[in-house]
C-alpha cells in the first residue's frame, strides 16, 4: 500500500481486519501523533491523545507511531517530566523514528538531562526536532558538552526556535551537538544569521558536521548589511542539498541567495519556499543540479509573488534560460502547493496559478528546451480546459483577499495547448500526463490494488482489470 495516499488509506482500515492492519501500518509511519499532558485540538487534522491514553492504545494493538510529538504543561515540574519521558522512551523502544520535542523555560539548566534520555530510543531514532521556549540557553549546552554523549544513529536534526540568534548562544550550541551527532547529514534551523553559517561551513581547524550533506533554514532576520562574504575556496563545499525560505527585502541583504551562489558549484537538490512579498530570485548556473523543488502558495490569480532571474538569462536574444549552461543535468521539477488557509479550490487554483508560472520561468516557450528532463511534478490539468490566469493586467480585474479571492484576470486556455507546450520543453519527459495520464496513473494504481488483494486472499485470480481502466471480474 505504499502507493496509496494518505486518505486511501484511512478508507482502507475499514474493508475489512486484514486491509486495515496493513493500512494502520503505514499510517503509523506517516502520520505524527501530538502527546501531552491533556488532550488538545489541534490544526490540520493531527492525532492527539495523552501520554496514558497512547500507553493504553499501544498495549492493546501492539502499534506504534513512528513520528512522535510531546509536549508538556508549562506549569508541571520538571523532576515529574524527566521520569515519564524516560519510561515512554523504555515503552517505544526501537518504534519512534522521528521525535520532535518541545523545551519549557521552567526546566532550567537542568533541561539537558532530557538529551541522556535519547539513546534510549534505540538505532530507530533518526531523526529529531528541538524547540526551545527560552532565551538563556549557554549554560544548558555548557553542561551538555560535558556529558560525553553520543547519539551515531541520529543523522537529521532540526532546530525550531529564534533563540539561536546571539553568536555566543549560537557558536556554544554548535559546539556542544556536534559531536554528540558524528553521524549528522541534515541540519535545519528555524532562523538563520550569515555569521552563524560562517561559524558552521568556513573553513577551520575545527570542522563541524563532516558528514553534513544537506542544510535549509527558513527564515532570516531583516540586517541592513551583511558583513563581508568570503570567495566560495573559503568554505567547506560538501553540501549536495540545499533548502531556504525567500525574503522580500534587496538580494545583498539575502542570506539564502548568498549562500546558494557559493553552493552553486556542488549543489545537486535545491528546494526553495515562497514566503512572502514580491521578490526576484537569482538563480546561478549549477553544473551538478538534479532536483529542483519549489513550493509556493495557492494564488488565485495567475501571477506569483517569486519571480526567477536565470543566470543565462538574455534578454537581447529573448532567452528566459539556457538549459545546456544552467543545469546540464537537471531531471526533475517539482512543485508543490502550501496553503495559508485549506480550502476546497486549492488544489484546481494551484494548477492554474502554476501555468503562468511555468510560462514565465522554466518553459518560456521560446528557444527553452531540456533534453536531461525526466519527470515533472506539477498539478494535472483539471478537465478539457481550464482557466489561464494573469492574461488580462489591471487592478480592477481581480479583487477580494487571502480567504475569499475574486480573480477575472484569466482567458479559457485547452489543457491539449498546455501539455504540448510542455511536451515541446521538455522532449525526453517520461511523464504519465503526457499521454492520457488520468487514465493511465488510475489504471496502475487500481492494478497494483487488485494484485494485493489477490496476494491476499481476498480477491479471486480471475479478477482483472480492462486496458480502458474498468475493473471486472471474469
């Protein structure tokens, strides 16, 4: 059931005992379950439960999650919250594979004790996310260093909190987790200064993170100027995946840019998130590239608030991009839509927003064409035609806002024009949409479906499914 998504799956629990021990599987791998100390309502429909309803849960059915989020009451003492994090770390014992955490003011300096607590988790813990509440964290870090702790099976850890804004906060953090993560390969920060990323990457006697291949933060204070950035010969250029929110204030004042154009050279996945106002991005040539993700919002109207600027860019030849030069070897775009607020329409405005997108950036339609392009993950047409935004210009033509937008910008465009534009972008694409996609994606699916029911048991091995994409039993 590893094709199925995530709704698929929940329907699945209910045809019967069997399927639904083989979907409860995988949900448990997918899904994070919110525990605290009371049950909470939280948004985008997560589970929530409590530390003793989840122990109840998991001592019937024997299933545990393998994403898991705690968090306490902020009045509860920490000499309480120390024993019941260890006994839930005896009790999920090589079951939690991803364990995000939340760090109170009141635990103090003796917070630190809560890292000894991990490698109770076994081999099976890879991967954690930290949040701090509180400011003063050097002596915390201070006393974890003296710890001689080590935790080889962690390799992606992230940090979720402003806190680390102060150098002297920041340099006694990285100094005290590096070592007790050898193994690390991804580290991700909530905010990000460029003294900070110079403390980590520029080269010195004393190297954090060897094995650090990918690095992303999200956010990065508004400074008037950046101090002076060194050649990228300065850096320790090991960084294959790179990840960055975009800023809408001038590029020389822009970590993420910055630091992509010293990346550039060695970069082979690149994702990058559309956060707020209008902004140009410059783009380098990246002999390496492979992957490039976006995300962006579901914009009613077919223009967006990121515009790429392609080093190869020539605007006397009306060249948007040259693949050949920028990314000789890329093979996979992917977009993907992150909503400020889920509504029913996001998924059709997102295709239709990506069009225009598409249009102005990678598929300009003129002389563009990337052969090395292999698959292509953007939303699929809606119907026979569908409505192409951003072709009427005036402030008159759209209204509304962020909830309830009203767009009249767009012209009715055939979904055949669209895909025989990108079809002639990107010749070598082996992508299902180009060729009756709809049908032939659900006619896999449904395949894969039926043969599993038939591994099974539970269905019989007459059943087959037609060329046209119907099921029948013969």
């Amino acid at each position: 059931m590893t094709f199925l998504p995530t709704p698929d799956l929940f329907t699945s629990t209910r045809v019967n005992s069997t399927w639904e021990n083989e979907a409860r599987s995988h949900l448990l791998s997918r899904i994070t379950v919110f525990i605290s100390d009371q049950a909470k309502n939280l948004l985008f429909g997560r589970p929530s439960t409590t530390f003793q309803k989840y122990q109840q849960t998991t001592q019937v059915r024997s299933k545990y999650h393998e994403r898991v989020e705690l968090d306490w009451l902020k009045d509860k003492d920490f000499t309480l919250i120390l024993p019941q994090f260890e006994n839930f770390a005896v009790e999920n014992k090589g079951k939690v594979r991803h364990l995000q955490l939340y760090f109170l003011p009141k635990w103090g300096i003796n917070s630190y004790k809560i890292f000894k607590i991990f490698p109770i988790f076994g081999k099976s813990l890879t991967s954690l996310t930290l949040t701090f509440h509180y400011e003063n964290l050097l002596e915390v870090f201070a006393s974890l260093s003296r710890e001689n702790l080590i935790l080889p099976s962690v390799t992606k850890l992230n940090f979720n909190s402003a806190s680390f804004l102060d150098h002297d906060t920041f340099a006694t953090i990285i100094s005290a987790i590096s070592p007790i993560f050898p193994n690390l390969t991804h580290l991700h920060f909530l905010m990000m200064r460029w003294k900070q990323l110079e403390f980590i990457f520029a080269k010195k006697p004393h190297h954090f993170f060897p094995k650090l291949t990918s690095f992303s933060f999200l956010y990065e204070p508004n400074e008037d100027e950046l101090s002076l950035i060194p050649p990228p010969e300065m850096f320790i250029l090991n960084i294959a995946k790179f990840h960055f929110a975009v800023a809408n204030y001038p590029t020389r004042r822009q970590i993420g840019p910055n630091l992509l154009r010293i990346l550039a050279p060695v970069l082979q996945h690149f994702h990058i998130t559309e956060v707020g106002d209008s902004v140009i991005v410059h783009i380098p040539m990246m002999p390496k590239l492979r992957v490039f993700k976006i995300s962006r919002r579901p914009f009613k109207c077919g223009w967006s608030k990121m515009r790429l600027h392609f080093e190869t860019e020539d605007r006397i030849r009306g060249v948007k991009i040259n693949y050949e030069k920028q990314f000789p070897l890329l093979a996979r775009i992917s977009m993907k839509c992150v909503p400020f607020f889920k509504r029913g329409d996001d998924e059709e405005n997102f295709f239709e927003a990506t069009v225009r997108f598409l249009y102005d950036t990678f598929s300009p339609g003129n002389i563009a064409v990337c052969e090395t392009l292999r698959e292509l993950n953007v939303p699929l047409p809606p119907g026979d035609e569908f409505k192409f935004r951003g072709m009427r210009s005036g402030r008159d033509r759209c209204s509304g806002d962020v909830r309830n937008p009203v767009c009249n910008c767009y012209e009715w465009e055939s979904s055949t024009t669209f895909l025989d534009h990108v079809a002639a972008t990107f010749p070598n694409l082996q992508y299902a949409f180009l060729a009756k996609s709809k049908e032939k994606v659900r006619c896999d699916a449904v395949r894969k479906w039926v043969q599993m029911g038939v591994d099974l048991g539970l269905l019989d091995k007459s059943y087959r499914i037609c060329e046209g994409g119907d099921d029948k039993g013969m």
